[in-house]
C-alpha cells in the first residue's frame, strides 16, 4: 500500500469503529529511522529529490521555485 492511498478507506470504515481501528493498526506506514523514505519535503511530501542541505528539507523542484527568494543565485 503506498502513501497516498492510505487514509482513502478511512471514509468506508468509519461507520465500523472496530474494523477502522484495526485497518489502522495494520496498515499505517511504519515511521523510518533511516533511508530515503525517511526525510519528505515540508512542502509537498515527496521523497525523491531531496535538498537536505542547509536544514531546507524540500524536494529539488520546490527549492528550484523558491531559491531566489532564499538568496541563492544560478550559475552558468
């Protein structure tokens, strides 16, 4: 099961309390202690392309719209 399909059952269990609370015991993602699913971006939420760099924690394509406006400049 991935991460965006997670919580999409939450709207046909609700009205089984029971059934919800064990689909969430079993099913929930795991928290990581290391790898690459471990840091997201703060941002969107993406695990790939990840700029950790200077405490950022941002995927490249959010940090490419932003980086101006944090002061970094493009060379070439």
């Amino acid at each position: 099961m991935t991460y965006s399909n997670y919580k999409k059952a939450f709207k046909q269990l609700r009205v089984k309390p029971a059934v919800l609370k064990k689909y969430v015991k079993h099913n929930a993602p795991k928290q990581r202690s290391c790898g690459k699913a471990s840091k997201r971006c703060t941002i969107t939420g993406r695990v790939g392309g990840h700029v950790g760099k200077y405490g950022l924690n941002m995927c490249r394509q959010q940090f490419r719209s932003i980086a101006d406006k944090l002061g970094f400049k493009k060379y070439s």
